[in-house]
C-alpha cells in the first residue's frame, strides 16, 4: 500500500438486524431488514446479503415497499429523510425530507402519492401518526412539508398499528385504548379494553409468555404467533383446535412477517437472526448476524485452526465467526443441553474459553450460580481429532475449584512438550493441568490432571498468564503478582504495586520478553523488568483492554474516560507509545483480539506499523464490532459503481416463444380492432388474470382446470366478434402453456420481472381487476355447463 | 484459478470433475458434479452453500467452470460525522461463476442470488465447451470449444465480441496473460495469441494429447534488466491428459524456441493444478498438482532457465482411513483438489467423494517427502440438512472422557512427599533388607500360619480372608470381606487384622471409595473402624502423607460442602464413644495380638517376636530406630501385647487428640475421617 490514509475506526460487521419487522420482496427472493444506518437486502435462497442500502445518517427504523412499484423500497430514520430504493441494483432513487424523527412507517396501495410515518412531537412518549404526501418531483432531493394528523397518542412500537381493508381505515392501540380511523369518513372511534363491557371476540390460548407478534397470512386464513418460548404457532381458521407449531427456533420471536406472495414466512430472533420459513411450517434458511443476545464472557479469541473469531454465541455454544466474510461459520455446542427459554431462569454460562496448541485444545468453563453458595462449575477440555476434523470431549473435570474461574490460559510455547493449562480462581487458588498419558491394558488414552496447586497468602488469584517461551507463569492474587518457575512450579519472585487489584496481566513478546504488565483496577498501568526484577515504568491509565500482538512487540491498550475509549499501542521496552487514538469509540470497550494477517501489509510510516502483521478488533458494550482501516472511504466506495453489472440476459424458453407468439397474434388482431372499432384494450400483460397467475407461486395456484378457464375468459373478453369454434383451440393452447408453465419454474420467475416492469399502468390494472375478476367468475360458470354438456 | 474439465467416455477427455475455489480468500469451492448438479461449498466450515441444477443438466452437463474475479463492493457506509466509529468495511465479493456445458453454452450463476444471472448462447459454440477463462477486469470471459473456436464474450451485453478459429482440432484450454493483453491456447500445440489483434505471436509444441491445464507461474520476467514487455520472459505450465509431464514453458523474445523449458514429474494424470505466483526472482513457486490417482504432489522450484531431467516432487500428500483394527485395512482417499491459501503457507484440500466432499486446511511441511494423512469420513456420508440451517455442530461427548470429580486422583495435585525424607528412608530400607534371608523369613510364615491355626474364633477367618485377599488382589475375596454390614464383625475384623495389612487396606478402600455411592456407604465402616483402632499405628508411619494422600483429599472434598455439620457431628461421636467405653470397659477384648516389634533401649525381649516383626513390617523397624515418638507408641503396643484391657482406653485417647486438632482447625487426617462418617 503505497497511499496511506488516516487511520480510521470501521464497523466491521456484526450489526443488528431485528430491530424491525423484515420485509419480503413481491417475488419473495429477497428479504430486507433495517441494519444499524444501512438497510440489507438479504438473498431468500441463498442467505447471502445481496446488497446494502446506504444513505440515512442515523438509524433506520422503517422500510416497506413501493406498493406502486414492488421494485422499489421506501425507508425512514431517525435522520428525517424518507428514501426511496431501487433495491435490484441498490440505487438510492429519491430523498424525501420531512425533518423530523421517524420511527415507523406504514405505506398503502390506496393513498397513492403519501406513505404514513409515526412521529414524535413535543414530549417524549407522545406518538402521532401523520401521513406524509410525498410530492412530485424530478429532483433527487425533494422536501416533503404536507403532513397531516392522522392519530394521535400512539405506540412508538410500528407493531401497534395496522392498515386494514384495502386501506379503509387504520387501528392503533396503546395501553388498554384501541383507536380506529376511518380515511373516508374521517372520523376516529376510540375504544378502552379496560372497562368491563362486553365485547365479542375469541380467545387463543397456547402461549405462556409474552406474545411478541402476530401475522395474518397473505390469505387471511391462518394467523401467526410467536414469543419467548420461540415457538411459532400457526393457527388455522383462527381456532384454536387447528395450530400448527414449528419449535426449537433459538431465540425468543420478536416479528413475523409474511411474504406478500404467501409462500415465505420470516422471524426475528432476539439473538440476532432472521428465520425463513417455508410455507409449511420447515425452515428453509437463517440469516445470522453475530449473535447480540447476551453478554459476552469468553471475550474474543482467535480459533488458530480457523482463523476465525470465536466468541459466546448462542447460549451454551461457542461461536465462530468468519471475519473476512462477516459470517458465522457454525455454533459450538457446548453444552449440549436443550436451552430452555423461559424468563427468569438462571441459564449455565460459557464464561472461559481457549485455544491450546496451536487450536489442538479447547478448554471451556461453563458455570451456573443461583446463590451465592450454590455454585455448579465445570470445565470442559476438547481435543481436536483431525481425524473426524471435530472436537471431542476428552476430560471434563467437576467444580475445578472452589469458586469462579478468573482466568484460564494455555501454555502456548511452541518447545512445551507437554501440554499445559492453567486456571485461577477466586478460590485463592491456580491449578495447573497437564495432559498425561492415560492408558491402561483395554485403550490409549490421554487425560488432564492436577499437577499442582499454588497459592499465595490465600488472596483471590485473579489473572494469570505464560511467557512466551512457557518457561515462567505469573499470576496475579489481587494486588500481587507472582512469578512461578513452569519447570518446578517455584514461586520465583513477587512484585507488588499497591495500586488496586491486577486486571490484566501480560508478558512482552520477542525482543520485549523480559517485560511483565500488569493494568490495575485503579488505573495504574506498571512494566516490570524481570532481569532485575525492578519496576521499569508505569503510567495512569485506565486500561480496560490490554491485547498483546501475537506478531510483534506492541501491546495495544484501550483505555477509558469519561468521553469515551482512547487506543494505545506502544512497546514495552519504549517509553513512547506508537501510536494513540483518541475516541475511537464513545462506549465503554469491553473486548479486543488481535488478528493476524494472512498476507501482511507494508506499511511504512511509523504510526501504522502496528498493523502490518495484524490487526486489531474490538468489541464494545453495545456488541458493535470494530476495526481500524487505513483504507479511505472513496477507495472504498467506488467500487460499487465499478462493479460488473452484467445484464441479466436469460434467453427464451419454449413457454416464452407461445406466450410472446401469442402476444403478437394479439397484438396484431388488436391493432386491427382498434383500426375498426377504436376499442382500446389492455395489452395482454395488463390483463390481472394473466398477471396473477403469473405473480403467484405455482403450489399455491388452484387447479390448472380453473385457471385455464379464467384465462381464456381473460383473452376472450374483448373479442366479441370471435366465433365460437375458435375457442376450443385456445383453450387446448393455453393447456399446453400451463403444462409447460410448470416446468420452466425457473426461466418462468424470470419472465415475470420483465412484465411487470412496466409501472405505469399498474393501478388502472388493479381498479379493473375486481370488476373484471367478477365477470369472468360469471363466465367461467357458464364455460363449465359447456364443458359439461361436451 | 484452475478448472479441470469434465470427464465422458471420451478417452481423451480429461479426468476428474470441473472445480475450482474462488478467488483471494478461498471463501467457496465449486463443484460440478457428474449428475449435473453444481454444488457451492464453504471452505471455511465445509458446509454445503448452495446447490443448482441447470435446467438442462442432463443433456448439457457441466465441462468446466471458472469463477469471476473479485469485484469490490462497499459493504457498510461512509464514515458519519455524528458518530465517529461508525464507518465502511469493503469486502472482495465474488459471486458470478462461468460454467461451460457439454452442449455449448455458458452459464453465469450468482451465488449471491442463488440463480441463474444470463446465459451465453446466441453466436457462440456449438460443441463442448473445453475452458472458460474470465479477463482480469472481469468485463470480458474467453471460451474454447471442440468446434474449434475461441470466442470472446462481453459479459455486461451478454454478446460474442469477437470469434475466431483457434486450431485445427479442438481447442482445449485456455489462459490469459498476467497483463491482460495476451492469451494462450492450447489444443496440443500451444498458441500464444495477440488478443487486441487475433494474431498468433507465438507458437509453442504442446502435447502429444489434448492439453488440459495451462497457466502462467509467473508475473516478471526472471531478468529484470532488460526492459519488460508484458510478456518476454514469462513462464507458464501446461499439463495434458494421460501425461505425466507437465511442461514449463517460456516465452522467448525470438520466435526460434518451441520445446518446453523444463518438465515436472507426477505419478498420474493431472487433474487439478494450483499454483503460487513468484513474484520476483527469489521467491519460488510452488506448484500442487492433484493427480488422478488421488495424490497431490507439491513442487518448489525457482525457475531459472533449462533443466533438462524431469523433476520430481518436493512432498507428496495422501489421505487414508484409518485401519480399524487389524481387519480393515486403510483405505486411500481421493484428493479431488488442492489450493493454496492466501498465505502460501498451507494448503486447501478437498478430499472425500465429491458429492460430499471434506475441506481442510493444512499447513505445509516441505520438509516431509511424504505425508500421509489419517482421515475418517465415514460419518461424513449422511447428508446434514439440520445442521445445514441451524449452523449447530456438536463436537463428540462420548462416554471414553475421562472425568474428574473433587476426590478422584488428578482433581487435585497429588501430595508428593518431600524429597529429602523420602531418600533417607529409601536407603534404610535397603539396608534393613539384606538382614533378614528368605528361609527365615519363611520360617516366620510358618510359625504364623500355625499360630492362626490355634485360634479357631469365628470371626477370625475374616481377617485372613481379608489378608489373602490384599495380598493376591482378590476382588471376589475382597468383596465378600468388604460388604459385610455387621458393625461388629468389622470392628473384631480389623482389630484381629494383621498390621502390615493396614496400608494396603486403606488403599483398597480409597478406590472402592471413589466409585459408586452405594458401595462407599459400606466402605465408610470399615475406614472408620481402621482408622480408630489402628491410628497409632498409622501414626508412626514415616511416609504417611504420601501413602494416604489420595484418601485425604477425596476426605475433603467430600466433607467440604458440610463442614459444620460434619464438626457437630464428630463431637457428637466422640462424646458418645467415651460414654460407652467409661460404662462397658471391659465388653469386648481385645485379641491377644502379639506387637511385632518390641524396641527397648535398656533390655530386648525374646528373639522369636523379633524375627517375626521382621517378616511383616520392615518400615516399623526402620521408623523405630528412626523416631523416638514411634518408640512410645511401641512401647504401647507391647503392654497391649500383655495387657489386652489397656487397647480401648489408648483408642480412646487417640480419637480425643484427633477431636482436638480438629477443633483446632487443623487439617489433619484423622479428624476428617470421623466426622466424614455419616
């Protein structure tokens, strides 16, 4: 790298993605889902995040479709802007400004040019839903300043209000009131559940807890149901003897939502999931981002095996985390217990993890304390079998101490023969483990046991750590730090420093081995020379993250006050740091792991140096994940103008050749028609017969005898000067077509697009659709008795 | 990145199946397999990414497939001013894959979107097509064909740019220069073409059979001096079907040169190639050619000119089952492909049937000749829909791990005992060894066995029993002694037991201690019984710690979770034993056990007891001549010896210095073991 920007700090992947009800697209390949600042257009089939939508400046808190033109997606944030997408090719289309926070967003097909938006005025808990006409214009930038009340006092929560018939009226609730406004005549009823009148409804009991959302099918047939149990319950006709349940889905349900050609179903999780879900109740796929449900105890570590980050993920497992591709790779069960999901129940926690032997051992600690003397604890050592390419359970070792586990750590020194781990804890005491050959006459067997047991003046042990080359251990008890030979497990020397308890401790690596840090609690960060067994340096800092590169000499320290996190990097053998950051976040950072580099960088300059053979992420409170890039953002953005767009060019099929034969034929006795009778007729595309056939999925079409009729009525209707013996060879045509229509799934989705491309005409379609619908139900009935007679 | 081209039953059609991994990271490997379906995999968790079947997969199977090159694709927004640590992360997207078929056309398939993006028909082949290539800019894609052609694809209009005729026979592979400008095909000679004009610039004379791989080894020419072309200098590879040679070839400046430079030596037909550009003179380039027979053999070499023998592999790797027993024999496992990863340091290999294949990373040994990696797949053939969705994988529990409770030996550092002491004792016994010959010491069996004989007390077969048990390791023996539930018959077993046995009980009974709760129960009686009437005898031993350490700690352990419970509960026994023992003295008598050895200063006793001692108990007589505190307790055992009656009262006392070093908070081991009894 030649150019060399400002270091700057990067989201790295990770973000949320259930903080709203995602959305299918018309055709159901795509999902969105508001993410952070960005909106991800997600991929149905294949999980994979087709695009993101950049552009707001705050966060995203609604997106819904055009419902003129399914091609397109509006989203509000909080920045004050509607957008308008073009989510095929990620385009940011319009920018509506309304200039005030948004927090929901509600569109209907019948209010043609407005979309309605829940607003926060004056105080904070007062929502009102106003409707915002969205004015015509060419530029890309428009001002939208007519807003109209719609209803006042309302849920902030988008999920307590809803649109009802065909945009007829609108319901909302908040506390015990359901409102209803009614757009044509204007008028809002109120109503208050909390009064003992009598109303009619019907009761459906399955759910123990909370219910966290609904959704009615696309048919209205069957109702969708789903909390914290993360159960999704289908109940059909809405009875309560008909449900269908899909379990085990992870995580509580926080939406639902409905593909709007019915065939999907989509579930938030609270572990920061999306679930697609077939129509018949079978998840199809998962679209994970990196799991935000709980706190992180494990910290982050990098899988030498995998490279990749692994840190707590779902409860009970240990994930791993692809940082190149911002994926998960799997989940590690750990536990390998049924979680229960339940609210108030103490779960077991993953609370240490790590990697020994270059990603042979895997050392877990899980723990479960309800009270304070009622500790379960057990530590779990995993090798892994690269013959089965998996880990296996090798020891696991019941309550390992008296109390929690502090630390943990692998003696990681590339000469150790053996392998050895060490764990301290409250208890006073650190154990070291070795692996020691465990045969006897039926197996061969390896195993870990204690081989020793250190303390020092029964003090809490609180840290402990390896020197590079294994040969020393220090461990922290409170506010000593201790140094043992690893040989004779001799306690060598103490330092002390008086300065609040250790909280992290670590060794100097390469040229900087004879230095020891320690960070304590009360923000005193000391160097100890362990030649001389002196203090060399120490500095205030509040150190709340101190990462030793695995590469180098430099340790990365992330200190904390009261404006935010600032990064330094510095050698232990230097006074100077190389490198500081200030504010490289404003909250609070709880992890940070350095990560190789497969290929490393070069760069030149002083200041980058520390990451030219890794790199450095970090996790903060609020489970962002971060990274530092010297990339500049242009570099960065370009590309996506850059990028190969090659058409989508699929070529005809047989089904095309006899739809677009027939198009023409039409075309031409249409042009003729309209030569004669001046009649003007919709195209064939236009016909709403044609167009829903096409639009819905094949399982969900009734059957091919219905249909062809229909669509025969469909083309019949406007020709009546056609002789009756023309129409059985249409019908025998359109037969064929359907047949065919089945096979061509494929070549056939693609057909679609293209008719329906054509935007303007679609609410003229619409409009007509019923009436025409009605006549040709009439019709068919009267094709029947034909057929029947024949 | 390489493909290898489709197999039919054409012989001269190569070997193997079309496959490739994606370029940089290696994210995904694809695989066309035989039945027509393409499957996309994920390299990192060997996870089945994708699966698409062409709509013609039967009639036009897939002959070979290439991936797209990377584009860049800003993955998150610019950097906002409002908050600062909000910014962009780019990521290399490779999502377009070329996929040539039997019939002709080419296929792009997004793996993004998961279907088919175009379809490359109108102008193009109209025979199997041998080898797609995409340009570096990824604007342009070249394909060759049995019919002779090399076309030139615009890939953003989907139309042939440009087609020509490539050779007179078909055109079998294919390979783009690294400055984009030039292109080599190969059907068996080797061309190099102009591409901006369609001119050959070169020709080179190929293979006796249809070429199946070509590929440039390097970007720069090896002499930096003169001034570079784009194209002078470079070498490149080519590999055919049925050959195993794969030729090095370079491009020269005059138009004289056509044989191949140097040659590589594999032990089978190349299937899959995959190599590490040199980037300058130094670094070599290492090469991994999967064969047909399943092997990959890895090349280094710095390329420098002629080097007339072929050369042979640096490393060679192979997968095997592992042999189950001594039956089965291990099994090879194919290596379908090999790529190197971004680091060069190690290797992707795909390995396994290809319709469920394994991805490894291995990191590279050069210095190995040969490795052979044990491997079992056997699991690996049942299709994982479920962990396919939920990502869930669980690692093996299975009942051979080993575990470790508080108590159990290897929960808690073993005590070992100090060095110092242990030597000392170790050279004492040496030298009390060679005092006593073998025929005395059977002697002294005899007088003992004879002496056993007199007593004829009921209860007295028990304590042989038990000895013969410790001493042959008897379990059955053992067990009928051990689970009896008679507190009394325990009580006179353990007093009538000889004392040499004492040790190697309470040894017997840590490990039956360990094991099931239900048998523990029994095994408590008997501790508390030993450890009552013999703890002046244990109390002499030397090297007690060690010997008792294991059943000290899993003492502690256990009783640790109650331990007030536990002090009540041992003051409570003692109060009610001395109660007993003040009323009823006299009730049970102790059995006229002979003390072994009996040590005065002043005046020894008979001869006959001594020779006995000495058969049994050698680390009394060491510790006697050691300690003078043993002594005493000696001295005890011989008024015993004469004065039954005295026996309770010493027991009695013995447990009251117990009692008290436990009130005192110390840990010793006598206290722990009365209140652990429950």
């Amino acid at each position: 790298m030649v150019e060399e920007e400002s270091i700057r700090v990067v989201r790295c992947g990770g973000s949320e993605l259930n903080f709203r009800r995602a959305v299918f697209s018309a055709d159901s390949k795509y999902i969105f889902c508001v993410s952070g600042d960005f909106v991800k257009v997600y991929s149905t089939a294949t999980e994979e995040c087709v695009h993101i939508l950049h552009g707001h400046r705050n966060l995203v808190t609604g997106i819904q479709l055009n419902p003129n033109n399914h091609l397109q997606l509006y989203s509000c944030s909080l920045d004050g802007t509607i957008k308008l997408w073009d989510y095929i090719d990620g385009i940011l289309i319009k920018t509506f400004i309304v200039r005030c926070k948004l927090h929901a967003l509600f569109t209907v097909a019948q209010a043609e040019d407005s979309v309605f938006v829940t607003v926060n005025k004056e105080k904070p808990d007062i929502f009102q839903l106003v409707s915002v006409k969205l004015p015509k214009s060419s530029s890309q930038e428009v001002e939208a300043k007519e807003l109209s009340i719609v209803l006042d006092y309302i849920n902030q929560s988008p999920k307590c209000i809803a649109f009802g018939n065909e945009g007829v009226y609108v319901a909302a609730v908040r506390d015990f009131y359901l409102s209803v406004y009614f757009f044509k005549k204007k008028t809002t009823s109120r109503r208050n559940f909390y009064d003992e009148k009598k109303y009619t409804y019907t009761c459906l009991h399955w759910h123990h807890d909370i219910v966290m959302d609904l959704a009615f099918s696309v048919t209205g047939s069957s109702l969708l149901s789903g909390g914290r149990e993360s159960v999704l319950v289908e109940w059909r006709d809405a009875t309560e003897k008909n449900k269908e349940f899909l379990p085990r889905l992870g995580a509580t349900i926080e939406h639902i939502s409905v593909s709007p050609a019915g065939d999907l179903f989509c579930t938030s999780h609270s572990d920061n999931k999306i679930t697609i879900i077939h129509r018949n109740l079978e998840a199809s796929a998962v679209i994970q981002g990196l799991v935000k449900d709980r706190s992180i105890f494990t910290g982050l570590m990098i899988d030498p095996r995998t490279k990749a980050l692994v840190l707590n993920g779902k409860p009970g497992h240990l994930q791993f985390y692809s940082l190149q591709s911002d994926k998960q790779l799997y989940n590690l069960d750990i536990m390998q217990q049924e979680y229960i999901n339940d609210y108030g129940l103490i779960q077991i926690e993953l609370k240490k993890a790590a990697f020994g032997c270059f990603g042979n051992w895997l050392a877990t600690v899980e723990q479960r304390q309800e009270k304070e003397t009622e500790l379960e604890l057990q530590m779990k050592l995993w090798m892994y079998s690269k013959k089965t390419q998996g880990f296996i359970l090798n020891t696991k070792i019941h309550m390992p101490h008296e109390d929690c586990i502090t630390a943990l750590c692998f003696c990681n020194a590339e000469k150790s023969e053996q392998p050895t781990l060490v764990t301290a804890s409250k208890d006073g005491y650190f154990k070291v483990w070795i692996l020691t050959d465990d045969s006897d006459i039926y197996k061969k067997a390896v195993g870990w046991t204690c081989d020793f047991v250190g303390s020092y003046h029964k003090y809490q042990a609180t840290n402990c750590c390896f020197s590079e080359d294994g040969s020393l251990l220090a461990v922290s008890f409170e506010e000593i730090v201790t140094l043992w030979d690893s040989e004779t497990w001799e306690l060598k020397c103490t330092f002390c420093q008086r300065a609040g308890n250790i909280r992290h401790l670590c060794f100097g690596r390469l040229t900087c081995s004879k230095y020891l840090l320690g960070a304590t609690e009360n923000g005193i960060l000391s160097c100890w020379n362990l030649l001389s067994c002196a203090l060399e340096w120490s500095a205030k800092l509040n150190v709340r993250v101190m990462e030793p590169d695995p590469n180098s000499e430099n340790i990365a320290a992330v200190s904390q006050s009261s404006v935010g996190s600032d990064l330094f990097v510095f050698k232990p053998s230097e006074p100077r740091p190389l490198y500081i950051q200030k504010g490289i976040s404003r909250e609070e950072v709880q992890w940070g792991v350095f990560v190789p580099r497969d290929v490393p960088e070069s760069f030149t300059s002083e200041a980058y140096q520390w990451l030219n053979r890794s790199q450095f992420y970090f996790l903060t409170k609020s489970q962002s994940l971060l990274t530092f890039s010297t990339k500049s953002p242009e570099e960065k953005l370009t590309p996506t103008s850059k990028q190969l767009l090659a058409e989508e060019s699929l070529p005809t099929t047989p089904f095309y050749f006899i739809l677009g034969k027939h198009r023409q034929q039409q075309d031409e006795k249409l042009n003729e028609i309209s030569e004669n009778e001046l009649v003007q007729l919709p195209l064939t595309e236009n016909i709403p017969a044609i167009s829903e056939l096409l639009h819905t999925p094949a399982h969900v079409l009734p059957s091919a005898v219905f249909l062809c009729s229909m669509f025969v009525n469909s083309l019949l209707l406007s020709k009546e000067t056609k002789s009756a013996e023309e129409i059985p060879k249409d019908v025998d045509m359109e037969e064929e077509k359907e047949s065919e229509n089945s096979d061509e799934e494929n070549d056939f989705t693609e057909k679609i697009q293209e008719t329906n491309n054509t935007d303007l005409g679609e609410d003229i379609i619409h409009q007509l659709s019923k009436s025409e619908e009605k006549e040709l139900r009439k019709f068919r009935k009267i094709d029947y008795s034909w057929i029947a007679v024949l | 990145m390489a493909a290898g081209g489709g197999s039919s039953g054409d012989p001269l059609a190569p070997a193997g199946v079309p496959c490739a991994f994606s370029p940089h990271s290696q994210a995904y490997f694809a695989l066309a397999s035989t039945d027509g379906h393409l499957r996309v995999w994920e390299t990192a968790s060997n996870r089945l990414h994708q699966e698409y079947v062409p709509s013609a997969h039967l009639s036009g199977t897939c002959t070979c497939l290439a991936w797209a090159p990377a584009r860049l694709q800003a993955k998150e927004s610019p950097q906002r001013k409002k908050r600062k640590s909000e910014a962009v992360g780019t990521s290399n997207q490779t999502d377009l894959l070329a996929l040539g078929t039997a019939v002709g056309s080419i296929l792009l398939y997004s793996t993004v979107k998961g279907e088919l993006h175009s379809k490359l028909i109108s102008g193009g082949h109209d025979n199997r097509v041998n080898c797609i290539q995409w340009h570096q800019d990824g604007g342009c894609l070249y394909s060759c064909s049995d019919d002779k052609h090399i076309v030139e694809w615009n890939v953003q209009t989907c139309k042939v740019k440009c087609k020509w005729k490539g050779d007179n026979s078909s055109v079998t592979s294919l390979c783009v220069s690294p400055d984009g400008k030039m292109l080599l095909s190969a059907g068996r000679t080797i061309k190099l073409w102009v591409l901006e004009t369609k001119e050959v610039y070169r020709h080179f004379t190929g293979h006796a059979t249809p070429v199946s791989s070509l590929m440039f080894t390097t970007i720069r020419p090896p002499n930096e001096s003169q001034p570079f072309d784009g194209i002078t200098g470079l070498y490149f590879l080519s590999g055919a079907v049925h050959d195993r040679l794969l030729n090095v070839w370079q491009v020269r400046s005059e138009n004289k040169e056509k044989s191949a430079v140097m040659s590589f030596t594999v032990t089978d037909e190349p299937v899959y190639i995959d190599l590490t550009l040199s980037e300058n003179k130094e670094e070599p380039v290492k090469l991994a050619v999967v064969c047909r027979d399943g092997q990959v053999h890895l090349f280094e070499h710095i390329l420098n000119g002629y080097c007339k023998k072929p050369l042979t592999s640096n490393c060679t790797i192979q997968i095997a089952t592992p042999g189950k027993g001594k039956k089965s024999t291990p099994k090879p496992i194919p290596i379908l492909a090999a790529g190197f990863c971004s680091d060069k340091m190690s290797l992707l290999l795909v390995y396994g049937s290809w319709f469920q294949p394994t991805i490894e990373r291995v990191a590279l040994n050069t210095r190995e000749p040969h490795m052979c990696l044990v491997r079992d797949i056997s699991n690996c053939w049942t299709p994982k829909v479920e962990t396919a969705i939920t990502k869930v994988r669980t690692p093996v529990m299975n009942s051979e791990a080993k575990v470790l409770v508080p108590g159990i030996p290897g929960h808690h550092a073993a005590i070992k005992p100090a060095p110092l002491q242990t030597e000392q004792v170790e050279s004492k016994r040496k030298s009390g060894g060679n005092e006593v010959s073998i025929e005395e010491r059977l002697g002294a069996m005899d007088i003992d066995t004879h002496k056993k004989g007199k007593d004829d007390l009921q209860t007295n077969s028990f304590p042989v029993l038990l000895t013969q048990g410790l001493e042959s390791n008897d379990f059955e023996m053992l067990n009928k002694v051990l689970q009896t539930r008679n507190l009394n018959l325990i009580k006179k077993t353990v007093l009538r037991m000889p004392l040499h046995t004492v040790i190697p009980l309470l040894q017997e009974l840590t490990k039956r201690l360990q094991g099931h709760p239900n048998s523990a129960v029994l095994m408590v009686q008997w501790l508390k019984c030993v450890l009552t009437v013999h703890a002046s005898y244990l109390s002499t031993l030397p090297d007690l710690v060690p010997q008792l350490g294991a059943l000290y700690q899993l003492m502690e352990s256990r009783v640790k979770t109650f331990q007030k419970l536990s002090h009540l509960h041992g003051k409570l026994i003692l109060l009610i034993t001395q109660v007993t023992a003040s009323e009823k003295t006299k009730e049970t008598t102790s059995p006229g056990q002979k003390a072994k050895l009996v040590y005065e200063e002043e005046s020894s006793e008979e001869e006959s007891d001594d020779e006995i001692a000495d058969k049994d108990s050698e680390d009394n007589w060491d510790e006697d001549e050691e300690e003078s505190e043993s002594e005493k307790d000696e001295d005890d055992a011989e008024e015993e010896d004469e004065d039954a009656e005295g026996k309770d009262e010493e027991n009695g006392e013995d447990r009251d210095r117990a009692s008290e070093k436990e009130l005192n908070g110390d840990s010793d081991l006598d206290p722990e073991n009365e209140s652990e009894e429950e």
